[in-house]
C-alpha cells in the first residue's frame, strides 16, 4: 500500500472523528433541540467507516472517490450558512452561534478532506 493512501485513509479517521465531536457538541449547545446538529456527526461516522476501509488496500479507490464525494457533499451542504460565518467574522451578529460554527467547521473539515483527496489521486496517476 502506497503511503499516500494510508495517510488517506489515517485522515479520513481522524476529521472523520472531529466531525463526529463537532456534531455532538453543536447537539449538546443546542440544548437537544436541533438533530440537524448531528449532520456533521453522521459525515463523521461516514468518514471513520471509509477510513477503516481504506486500511484494506485492495478497496483504496472506492475509499479514495467515497471520501471525495462526501466531503463536496458536506462543503455543498454547508454553504447555505456562509452569510452568517461572514457576518460572524465581520463583527455582525447572528441568531445563534452553533450554526454557523458547525457549518464552518464542516466546510473547513472538509475542504482539508478534498485538498487529501486530490493528492491522492494526482499521485496515483
């Protein structure tokens, strides 16, 4: 197994596992109220299961494509709080904070997931 894939497959499990606490965490501060909270926390568990995978070589591609599909869904997904993370980062305010952190933190995640994603399957070329 070349190393780039186990590096892959080694980030796909660890942002995998911050998703899964950024998830939680944005449930918790939201007093329980919000389940779409926990959307970074299924991404998370979709990440950590794609890198298990991907520990076996023989399916790398599949982990590599999957990681990369999820993580353009999960920047896709998340863009609809941008205005509010600029109007954060502006000095504006916001209704509440756990939205636009999480989005943030899901877009950022996985963006690092994709720039991973990338090299991989330059170096595999």
């Amino acid at each position: 197994m070349a190393a780039n894939e186990t590096q892959t497959a080694m980030v796909g499990v660890v942002l995998g596992a911050v998703l899964v606490v950024v998830g939680i965490g944005a449930y918790v501060s939201t007093d329980f109220v919000h389940v779409t909270a926990l959307i970074p926390a299924l991404f998370g568990l979709v990440f950590v299961a794609l890198g298990f995978v991907g520990r076996n070589g023989n399916r790398q591609s599949v982990v590599t494509y999957g990681l990369g599909v999820f993580a353009l869904l999960g920047v896709a997904g998340s863009l609809r709080g941008v205005p509010d993370i600029l109007a954060l980062l502006t000095g504006g305010s916001v209704d509440s904070l756990a939205g636009p952190l999480t989005q943030g933190l899901m877009i950022l995640v996985c963006l690092v997931v994709l720039g991973v994603v990338g090299r991989d399957i330059r170096a595999n070329r």
